[in-house]
C-alpha cells in the first residue's frame, strides 16, 4: 500500500478520495451533512439545497419531521446529476465526551444502510461534521473511511463504490493517511 493512496478495494467495492464539490458529482447518491431539523443551512448542505433546488425542501418536509443526530432520510436530488440526497445528521463536537464518535459512526453506518436497503451502487459523501459543527477531522476521517469499508464487505451489498468528496487539499491528505492506515 503507497502512502497517501486515493484509491482501495475493499471486497467488491472500492473507496476513492477526490478533491470535489460534491454537488457536481454524478452518482446514484450524495450523502449530504445536514442538521437534526432538516432545515437547511451552510456548508454542504446550503450547498446540495442551491443546486439541487427547491424540491428537495418539499420532500423533505412532506415525507420527514426532522432525524435525530446519529441517523439518516433520504430524498430525491432535484436537479443534481446524482439520483438521491442521503441526508446524514452527524454530531456537534463539544469535547469528545458526548459520544460524538459513536454518533458520528452512526451517521456513516446509517447512510451507507439506506443506500444499500435502495440497490444504490455509487454513492458519495463529504466529511460529516468537522465544517461547521467542529470534528476534529483527523479523529473523524478514521471513522468515516472505516465505515466506507465496513458497507463494503457487507454480505450481498449493492455498493461498489464510495467516494469521499473532500473540499481542500488539507482534508484530502488526512483521509488519504486514514485509507492507507485501515
Ligand atoms: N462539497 C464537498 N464538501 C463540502 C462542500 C461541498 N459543496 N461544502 C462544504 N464542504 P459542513 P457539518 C465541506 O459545515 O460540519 C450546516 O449548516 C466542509 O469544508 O457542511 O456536518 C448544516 O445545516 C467540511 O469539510 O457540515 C448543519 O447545521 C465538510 O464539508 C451543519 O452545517 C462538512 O462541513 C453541519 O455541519
């Protein structure tokens, strides 16, 4: 394994890292990092909303009342060129005390499930949580990557391929230590 890999196969699947807006990405999902109410806000999830467009806060209000922090809801991605939004509510960091690890592994496990329970093949997702609600990312990345495997090799999935959309060269380095490191 070369240090700093972008790329690992994992069962039948692969996991790759890519420097993207995810928005812009053509897969069968985008996992998108929303909030406990669904209500919209910055980051990604201003971001999925822009360019997805209206549809997607419909659905979402019509067919939710709100996701607890942990879990995750999926909707149609409006006018994206992906097929589905998997809306991931991850934890605040506060201190590291409140369970923000078992929650964020929650969300991914979470995500990665309705993904699979719908014979989703491509699905990607950002870095839950370590933007606006302060992870740590090098405690998250870890997690994140190690959820990504762990949908992989599960028996009969649909899943073959997760991508990591990460927004800055910093973020990229620390998920591709934590993939060369699984
Ligand atoms: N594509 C990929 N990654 C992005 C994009 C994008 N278009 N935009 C931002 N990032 P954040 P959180 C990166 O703040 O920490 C919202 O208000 C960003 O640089 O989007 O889970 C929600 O409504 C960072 O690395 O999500 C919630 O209230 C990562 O995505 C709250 O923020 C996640 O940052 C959720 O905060």
């Amino acid at each position: 394994m070369a240090p700093d890999a972008h790329e690992r196969a994992f069962g039948t699947g692969t996991i790759s890292l890519l420097r993207a807006d995810i928005t812009t990405l053509d897969v069968d999902a985008i996992v998108n990092a929303a909030n406990s109410s669904l209500a919209g806000g910055g980051g990604v999830d201003g971001a999925v909303h822009r360019a997805g467009g209206a549809q997607i806060m419909r659905e979402l209000r019509e067919r939710y009342d709100g996701c607890p922090t942990g879990s995750a809801v999926i909707t149609g991605a409006g006018s994206m060129s992906a097929r589905h939004v998997i809306h991931a509510v991850g934890p605040r960091w506060r201190d590291g005390r409140h369970g923000e690890r078992d929650l964020l592994r929650s969300a991914y496990r979470t995500a990665f499930a309705i993904a699979a329970e719908h014979g989703l093949t491509t699905v990607a997702a950002p870095s839950i949580s370590t933007g606006i609600y302060g992870f740590p990312i090098t405690h998250a990345a870890p997690i994140a990557v190690d959820e990504a495997r762990t949908a992989l090799v599960a028996p009969a999935t649909s899943l073959r391929a997760i991508t990591f959309a990460l927004f800055s060269s910093g973020d990229l380095a620390v998920f591709s230590e934590a993939l060369s490191s699984l």
